[in-house]
C-alpha cells in the first residue's frame, strides 16, 4: 500500500461521523423549528384567548344595550330560544370573530337577568371565552324608608339602610346610611316637632351622621311607581290566590314555618279606641283623634292551608290580619275596588318572622290603605317583610288613658327586617319617655330584596350590573 492509497482511506473513514453530525444538526434544527412552531402557536392561541374574552364581553354589552331599549325582551328581539350568535366586526367592518348568548330572563318576583356570552376569533374558532354577568332592576326595597310627606326619625331608632323623603326630615335618631331628601328647605310643622311652623333645611336634628345627609335630590314619583292593582289580581287569580269580599271582617293569615300559610275568615272582632293624627290615621278619609279600631279577632273560620311555593301572590279584596312564620316568597294584598275607596287595611296583631335569611324567604305586604301595628302585640316585636302603604302609612294608634288604657301601650322594642314605603308619614311613638310606642326601634335594610323583590313588586329605573364571572370551557 502506497502513501496515496493511505490517505484516500483516512478521508472515507470520516465520512459517516460527518453524516452522523449532520443528522443530528437537521433534527435539532427541526426540533427548534418544532418548539418555536409551538411556542409560536401557543402565543396566537393566547391573543386569540385574550380577543375571545374582548368579544364575550362586547356580547355582554350588546345584550345590555338591548335591554336598556327594550327592557322585557329576553329573547334578541326573536320568538326563539337562544343561542343568539352575532359577528364581531373591527372598526374597518372586518369580521374578526363572534359570540353566542345566552339569555335567561328573571324568575318570578325577580328583576335579575342572566347574560351568559361565548367569544372566539375567526383564526381560532375552538378559543372560547365564557363570560357569565347578571343585571338587575332595583326594586322600591332598596330603602328602609320612603315617604311622600314630612317625617321625623326620634331619639331611640336606628336606621340601618338607605331613608328618602319626598318633603322634610327630622333626624334625631341613628342613621348608618344615606338620608336624602328632595327638598332644599320646607315648612316643618307638628309633624315634625315645630310649633310654630318654621322653615328648616330638606334634612335637619340633633342624631345621626350628618355627613351622610344629602339634599335636595330628585322625587321619588309616587305616581309613575304605582303598585298596578288590576295586574295582581289577574296574577293572583290565574297564578296565586285571590279572596273575594269575606261579607264579614275580613281575613286572617297564619305563616308556618313549613311553607304554608293557614287562612281563617274573621267573623267577627272587637274594638279597642287609639288615637290617630288627623288627615293621615286613616289615609284618604282624613279622619282622625280617638276612634275605635275592631283590631281584635273574636271568631274566626278556616278557609283553607296553601303552599307558599305555589302561591307568589294572595289578593283579598278586603281587610285582613297576617302574622307567623314565614318560609318561602310572597306578596300579600289588600285592595278594595274601586280603588277610590281606598280603605283597606292590613293589621299586624302579633310577629312576622322568617325562617332563613339569605334570601329564600320575603314576605310583601301591599296595603291600598294602612297597614297597623296592633296594641297587643309582643314586647320584642319584629316584623320581617317589605311594606307598602299604597296611599295611607304604616302606624300604631296612641293608647292612653281614656282612648285605649295604658295596658301594652309601651312596648320594648321594634324591629323591621325589610322596607317601609308609605305615601304619608309613618309613625308608632307618641312622648318622649314614649308615654305610647316603642322604647327602642331598629330598622334593617334587606339586602337580598333589592333586585329580588317579593312577587309583583313595583321596581323603577334601568338595569344595573350586579355581578360578573368567567365561566370554564
């Protein structure tokens, strides 16, 4: 073997190590192609994710908008059931994607509508986003107060949520809230503690958090917020229970605590006299001083036991009693036709309680009139329940000797789990000791009844957001 041929086999033998190097180059190669294909793929999919969401919430403020012009329509202006799918175009009108809703309008006695909306992008339509957010119509209960005339909160009672009136207050008690009313100044009379008549500001006193008084601020229009009568009686006939005139007293609701309410028609009942402050104890009829009150059950005889879930509403065209234990949702209503009568009333003769707080159990009471606290009620009396004085105001007679007796007059404590709506003032003290009333007063606003009113509740205003959450894939 000569030289030549020694190093013609030395160049062949490296070769394969070169083919070897080589390979392997083209697979890392191709393995950095691969990864930065994925990592490439991965970002798109995570702008596509993110554009997903833009456009799931841009078909949440679609159907928003749609409500706000057309606010009971639940179906995107079909007679279909959803899913509603709609293109989402970039400003230059380029189709860059899509979304689909769902609509799930508001249950009964709710305002709450559901939107739920699904984006994704034209490049990447297996990218979904879901976005789930509810609105809500406020209801009147979003107060603890509302009146249309003059009122004055005394030493003693504690207002824990929102007070409004349409005239004056007086605010000597505790208030942890706003207090506003739609005057800047008024004429504060004996309705609220001036004699003689003297100009003070829209909110004035000597209690409560002054910071959180704000006035004037716009009505509240009693008018246009009308409870609409004829609308809960047809509900009630087709959906709930409607009583006619009992051709007697009236009638008497018992709440259970197992979800049924027992009604007795009251056949008779007995009189015991209170006072009542001329022109608003008895609403439109103006009348007033020591009168008698047949508050008192005598005889009474059952109508029948009913499910609470499967009665939203009970309208009695008539007077009528409601107490118990309340599990479940209703609204009770009391109306006399003609509406111009105006004198049907609801007396509260012992406590109204529920059984949950959370939100299961609410109690509306609609009175055409006034609703009553009677004299003989529990020293800790409580009620639980959104009131609604149509035209009259919620109260408890003055008791004192000669127009009542003293007996009871004074009980230990008041306290309201809900709203009080009342065309005039409100009261339930008479004296400063009181020489007739409560010598305490707590007033609790009910969170869960401000955009899940009792059935049939008058509500006012546009939708508002209550909630949002992204719903997985």
């Amino acid at each position: 073997m000569n030289m030549g041929e020694n190093i013609i086999k030395k160049t062949g033998s490296a070769t394969p190590l070169i083919l070897m190097i080589a390979t392997s180059f083209i697979f890392i190669i191709y393995g950095l192609l691969f990864v930065l294909g994925i990592q490439m793929d991965n970002s798109n999919r995570q702008t596509a994710s993110e554009k997903a969401l833009n456009i799931a919430e841009a078909g949440i403020n679609y159907y928003k908008w749609h409500l706000a012009h057309d606010p009971e329509d639940f179906k995107d202006g079909t007679d279909n059931d959803g899913p509603y799918i709609h293109e989402y175009k970039d400003p230059q009108g380029d189709t860059v994607g899509s979304y689909s809703l769902m609509v799930t309008p508001p249950q009964n006695g709710s305002t709450i509508v559901t939107i739920e909306s699904t984006g994704w992008t034209k490049e990447y339509p297996k990218v979904k986003r879901t976005i789930k957010a509810q609105y809500g119509i406020p209801s009147l209960a979003e107060f603890s107060f509302v009146s249309n005339a003059s009122t004055w909160y005394g030493a003693g009672i504690t207002v824990n949520g929102k007070i409004h009136s349409n005239n004056g207050i007086r605010m000597d008690g505790t208030n942890t809230s706003l207090v506003t009313s739609a005057q800047e100044t008024y004429m504060c009379g004996s309705e609220t503690g001036c004699s003689p008549p003297t100009q003070k500001p829209g909110v004035w006193g000597s209690g409560g958090d002054s910071g959180l008084w704000q006035f004037p601020i716009p009505i509240i229009d009693f008018d246009s917020i009308a409870v609409n009568f004829d609308a809960m009686r047809t509900a009630a006939v087709d959906t709930g229970l409607y009583l006619d005139d009992s051709n007697a007293s009236g009638y008497h609701l018992i709440f259970n605590s197992t979800g049924t309410v027992t009604i007795n028609k009251v056949l008779s009942t007995s009189n015991i006299r209170g006072y009542s402050v001329p022109g608003q104890g008895l609403g439109a009829l103006g009348l007033g001083g020591c009168r008698d009150t047949n508050q008192v059950i005598n005889s009474e005889t059952l109508v029948g036991t009913y499910n609470i879930n499967e009665t939203p509403i009970i309208f009695a065209e008539d007077d009528l009693w409601v107490e118990g234990t309340l599990r479940g949702r209703i609204t009770v209503t009391a109306v006399r036709f003609p509406l111009t009568s105006s004198n049907a009333v609801i007396w509260i003769p012992n406590n109204i309680t529920y059984t949950t707080y959370d939100g299961s159990d609410i109690l509306g009471l609609v009175a055409q009139n006034n609703i009553y606290f009677a004299k003989n009620i529990p020293d800790y009396f409580q009620v639980d329940a959104i009131l609604i004085a149509q035209k009259g105001n919620a109260m408890r007679h003055y008791y004192y000797q000669g127009c009542g007796g003293t007996q009871n007059a004074v009980r230990q404590k008041l306290t309201i789990n809900g709203s009080l709506i009342s065309y005039y003032k409100s009261y339930w003290n008479f004296g400063s000791a009181p020489d007739s009333g409560f010598r305490e007063r707590v007033i609790n606003f009910d969170n869960n009844s401000l955009y899940n009113p009792p059935p049939y509740f008058p509500t006012s205003g546009e939708y508002e957001f209550i909630s949002w959450s992204e719903e997985k894939n």
